[in-house]
C-alpha cells in the first residue's frame, strides 16, 4: 500500500473511533484542539475588548461634550452676572434674572450629558464579560472531562 493510502487509512481509522488510536495520536488530537481553543478564545478576547473600547470612545466623547455644554452654561452665568441690567422681568430683577436662568438649564442639560458619560466608563461596563464567561465555561468543561 503506498505512503498516501495508509495516511488516508489511518486518518480515516483515527477520525472515525477513539478504539486503536495511538497515544501518540491522542495527544496531537489534544494539542490541536487546544491550540484551536486558545486561538478561538484570544479572537473573542480581541473582539470583545474593541468592543469595550468603542464603548470607552463613546462615553468620553459624551463627557467632552457634557463638559463643554457645562462650560458654555457657565459663560451665560457669568453673562447674567456682568448683565445684570435687563429689562426682562420686574424691574429690579429682570437685568440678572432672565440670563441666570438661561444659564441654569445649559448646565442642567451639560450635567445630564456628563452623568451619560461617566455611566459608559465604569468599570463593570469596560470588563471583557463574554471572554470572561466563555473562559468559565472552558474550564468547567475540562474539570468536567477530567474527572
């Protein structure tokens, strides 16, 4: 029989019973499974922390944006405070009134956005969850198959 048919013989004979497999054979079965494994695992981990990384850009980039509309309703409050002389409400009132309130709901609506912010970075929301769970899950499968 040629070098070829006995490869074809003996892979068919490996891949169709666990019964007269060579030891030899058994381990590189297990080694190329479990290279297969670490990689399939590292490609979840990479995926997973883009992920966590998109979500850590998009909470910064509402915080940026939260701070400037803080900011910007702290201009219009020092507006109200160099303006006090308006003509909005009560006489005695309006020149520092109106601004004041303008620039109370701008830093309202800045606050909101910079809570959003702070949300999307904790640290429970950046951890690489599904990695973590499928590693879990991993090793209760082999202390399963090991026992």
């Amino acid at each position: 029989m040629s070098t070829v048919a006995n490869d074809i013989h003996s892979t068919r004979a490996d891949s169709t019973s666990g019964e007269g497999r060579s030891l030899a054979g058994l381990f590189s079965d297990l080694w190329r499974e479990t290279t297969t494994l670490v990689h399939d695992e590292a490609e979840l981990a990479k995926a997973d922390m883009t992920e966590k990384v998109s979500q850590a850009v998009t909470g910064a980039r509402s915080m940026a944006i939260g701070g400037a509309i803080l900011f910007a309703g702290f201009i219009v409050l020092l507006f109200a405070a160099v303006n006090a002389l308006g003509l909005v409400l009560p006489l005695e009132l309006a020149p520092w009134l109106s601004p004041l309130i303008v620039g109370g709901l701008v830093m309202l609506v800045g606050y909101v956005a910079l809570a959003a912010g702070r949300r999307e970075l904790k640290t429970e929301n950046l951890m690489p969850s599904r990695s973590i769970d499928s590693l879990r899950r991993d090793g209760q499968t082999v202390k399963e198959h090991t026992r």
